[in-house]
C-alpha cells in the first residue's frame, strides 16, 4: 500500500504534464463561440459619435465584420491602421466601443481615423456579455441577415487578414451576389 502512495505523485505529476504539453498546441485565436450560426444579439445602444441609438437593424443588409475595441486596449492600437487599410478598401467594419469612456473613444477615432461604418457604445459591457465576448480586441463575421457566421479573437494584422480571414469575409460577401 505505501509503494502505491509513493507513486501517486508522480502519477499526478504526468498527467498535469501531459495536460499541459497539449496546451503547447492550442491556438489562443480559435476561443469556441456559442453565438456562431445564430443571430446577432438585439440591442439598444447609443452611437460613439452623436446621441442616435442604433439598433440590429442597423446592422443588418451588408456582410460585415464587427470588431469590438476599447481605447484601453493595447492590441487594438496595433490593429486599427490595419482596419483603416481594411475599410478603404471597401470592407464593411461596424464597432462596438467595449467598457470605455466615451471621450477617450471619440478622441481616438479623431487621432487614428474611424474605419467603422457605425460605432456602438457599449459602456457597461452588455452587448459584449450577450456576444460572449472575452476582451478586446474580439471581431464576429456576420452575414447579410445579420447572422453571425465566424469569430477571429486577437489582433488582425495584414498577413492574418491575407491567410486567415480575407477568405472568410469574400464567401461571405459572395453569399449576396446575384
């Protein structure tokens, strides 16, 4: 009984191992996402840039990538010359400011640019929680219907966008085409 003891440790050890080594493999970006295939979460938020309330509908007719940002997220000021190069090039980008102070936000839009089509306050966090989202930055692929059809976690610069994600936005906007 007491060699049995003697091992027990070890034995926990090599499992915590094993655990851990195929971790190593794991790519941090491809978080699962309950909202996939579903519709985009109804809402009733004001827009960074004025008093208008936007809503789903607001959303809805174009393929888009929604890409939630907020001033006090490092990556995302790695990202956003990235999705100003995306939107002149006619990419629809709508984004939903998370958990941020609206004059921070409207002063960043000021000193880099507005890629967005439509800018979403979410001060408290509430569209975010229906959306699941983990932090910032965090962009969903939605379809003309506002369907969300795919969620990219991370930071999107230009050779993520070529290898991983341009294709993804093309089929979706090849979905629309007669």
């Amino acid at each position: 009984m007491k060699r049995w003891l003697m091992l027990l440790p070890l034995a926990i050890f090599l499992v915590v191992a094993v655990f851990l080594y195929r971790g190593l493999y794991l790519d941090p970006a491809e978080l699962p996402s309950a909202m996939i295939n579903k519709p985009f979460p109804e809402f009733s938020l004001p827009s960074v840039q004025g008093d208008k309330t936007l809503t789903r509908a607001d959303i809805l007719g174009k393929p888009a990538l929604v890409n939630v940002w907020g001033t006090w997220c490092i990556s995302c000021r790695v990202e956003h010359p990235v999705l100003n190069k995306l939107a002149q090039q006619g990419v629809v980008i709508y984004g939903i400011n998370y958990k941020d102070v609206n004059a921070d936000a409207l002063k960043w839009l000021k000193d880099f640019h507005n890629p967005y089509a439509l800018d979403i306050r979410d001060d408290e966090g509430s569209l975010g929680l229906n959306l699941g989202v983990y932090g910032a930055p965090e962009t969903f692929f939605i379809d003309a219907k506002g369907i969300i059809r795919d969620k990219f976690v991370g930071v999107i610069d230009e050779q993520v966008w070529r290898e991983k994600l341009a294709g993804k936005y093309q089929a979706l906007v090849d979905e629309v085409k007669p």
